[in-house]
C-alpha cells in the first residue's frame, strides 16, 4: 500500500524521460502517483487495458487505474477529448464501461495535469472531478 504524503508540497515535475511513450500530460499525473507513494504495477496501472484495450469494436483504455480505489483517471486533452467530432461520445463509452468493472471514473484535463499534478491527483483520490468533461463545458 502506499505511502501517506498528502501534505507533499507540489514540486516541479521533471521532464518525462525518453522511454516514455505517453502524452507530456499524463506523465505529469504518473510522476504525481510516484510522488504519492504508489508504484508502477503494483498501486497502480497505466494505460490498462483491461477494460477492451484498443479494439475496433467495444475497447476501452484507462490512462490510469487505480485497483485498491476502484479508481480510474483519465487525462483528457483540448483536442481529442473537447475538439475532435465524435470524442464526447467516446468518453462517455469509456466511462460506462469503468463503471460497469466497478470503477470511478475521474478526468483530469491537460493543462491542469500539467499545472500542478498532485492538487489533482489527490483530489481524484476523493472522486472529486474539475475537468470541463463534468462541468458540461466540453459537451
């Protein structure tokens, strides 16, 4: 189980290594999760899979989950998540899907992922979302 570091004071976040294969964003919600006292595979899952994966049919991907939570976070960027036709609609399968494996699904967007990860990690810890996705600005 990890660690409790919930007073930890928001550093600044290095720059992902070059083995990462993810968005500059979800590095930033993945260094916090480390920061947090939870580990890779153990505390907790990026990009699982285990809600379809990418398939052409039905799949689903969490950037995070978080099992011992039934937590599920995912980063939501400007483009794909509030501008591109057909996103919404994606999101919201991706959301049932998590809640129907028993998971919480809270989305963090881009820019504050970036701006201070560990606000909104330890925030999602709560279920508490202020992504735009659940504000209805981005719907």
């Amino acid at each position: 189980m990890p660690t409790n570091k919930l007073a930890l004071v928001n550093p600044t976040v290095p720059e992902p290594p070059n083995a990462w294969l993810g968005s500059k964003p979800e590095w930033c919600i993945y260094w916090a999760l480390v920061q947090l006292g939870y580990q890779d595979g153990v505390d907790f899952d990026y990009q699982t899979s285990a809600f379809g994966g990418r398939s052409g049919e039905g799949g689903a991907v969490m950037d995070f989950t978080i099992p011992s939570l039934n937590l599920a976070i995912n980063v939501q960027s400007v483009y794909f998540h509030y501008a591109k036709e057909g996103s919404r609609v994606h999101d919201e399968y991706v959301r049932v899907s998590a809640e129907q494996w028993g998971y919480n699904v809270i989305y963090i967007d881009e820019d504050d992922a970036v701006r201070d990860p560990i606000f909104y990690v330890k925030e999602a810890f709560m279920y508490i979302d202020h992504s735009l996705t659940v504000r209805g600005r981005g719907r």
